[in-house]
C-alpha cells in the first residue's frame, strides 16, 4: 500500500524557545519547521489533532499538502519528537519535497505468515532504507515466512520491493531468519506463556 497525500492548514510562527513551544501546544498547536531545496527554514504551527491523525493513518512517512496561508506546499514528514512520558508531539522536523523527486525514507518491515513446525522467527531489522518517488512512498514492506525451514535468511536483497523502489541499505542486511527451535527456546516461550496467563488471571 501506498501512503496518500494529505492536506492541512497551517501557520507560521514568529516566537520561538520553550516559553513558546509550551503556550503553542495549550492552543493545540505543535512547533514545526519546513525545510530543503536551498530555502531558508519556515517555522510553523500545526494543528496537532489534525497532524496526530495524518500519522495514525499514513504513518511516519506522510506526505502532506500544506497549506500555509494561502500558499501550497509538498512536505515529507522527516522527524516527529515525542514527549517521552506525557507522549505528547513535541516538535516536527517537515522536508520539502516536489512531485516526481526521489527521497530517501526508511519504512517498516512487516513479517507475516508461519514457518516449518520446530523453527522459530527471529527479526534482526524493523525498518528498511529505501529511495521512492515522493508521491509514491510504501507504507511497509511485507516479508512472508510461510513454510520456511530452519535455516531460512531473508536479506535485504531478497526483498519483494513495489516499482520504482530502490534498496539504499546494504543488501546483505539481515531481515529475518528461521532458527530451529531448540529445548531452551521452547522452554523460554513456554515460560513466556505462564507469564502472560498468570498477568491476565490477576487481572
């Protein structure tokens, strides 16, 4: 699946600092700058349910049509800061982008299905670099472990890529592999099964 454009209203924003940050954010607003393309950085305000929203449903990826008083512009959200107790969005760090222009984005990796009896999936990497058409961005990128056997490794060459995606990361990057199951692993899940039968029934 691809990630689809989203619009959104937003403002610039004249002060700046924590004093700032914190009255911005009571108005339900969240601190970003726009950069890129060799222009000098916009410091805006977003509408932080709106924002909150376009990354439920696109993901850390998005590509958002922005509308900053009056004037449209293509912005790849390049980095989101959370608060890391109050999990709040702190500050938004928003790149340029045109239509038709590759960016280079890291998308996560998905790992479905169940392999050969006895084995185990072990994931060695969550997120994968890729380059993409801006417009054109996968939300994730499936890997099936159906059927696999022990000693089964998924590399980032061996990835099903969409069209005109390209690997940036090293292609012998691990992904996945499929370890026989041993007495101590077996042993492990099955403790890690007592422990979430005995969470459960004390709640």
């Amino acid at each position: 699946m691809v990630a689809t454009t989203t619009k959104l209203s937003v403002n610039t924003r004249t002060e700046k600092g924590k004093g700032a940050a914190r009255r911005a954010r009571r108005e339900g607003k969240v601190p970003a700058v726009l950069y890129g393309h060799g222009t000098d950085p916009q410091h805006l305000h977003l509408p932080a349910r709106e924002f909150a929203a376009i990354l439920r449903n696109n993901g850390l990826n998005a590509i958002i049509e922005l509308d900053v008083e009056g004037t449209s512009q293509l912005a790849l959200t390049k980095q989101v800061d959370v608060h890391p107790i109050r999990n709040y969005i702190e500050h938004v760090d928003l790149l340029l982008v045109r239509r038709g222009e590759k960016v280079t984005i890291e998308v996560s990796i998905v790992v479905e299905g169940d392999p050969a009896p006895g084995t185990l999936v072990v994931s060695d990497a969550s997120v994968i670099e890729l380059e993409a058409d801006a417009l054109s961005i996968p939300e994730q990128i499936v890997v099936s472990v159906e059927g696999a056997v022990a000693g089964t490794a998924v590399h980032a060459s061996d990835l099903d890529l969409p069209e005109g995606v390209t690997l940036i990361a090293d292609p012998e990057t691990l992904i996945v592999a499929i370890n026989e199951q041993t007495a101590s692993t077996e042993s492990d899940a099955d403790a890690a099964e007592a422990g979430e039968a005995s969470t459960e029934q004390s709640e």
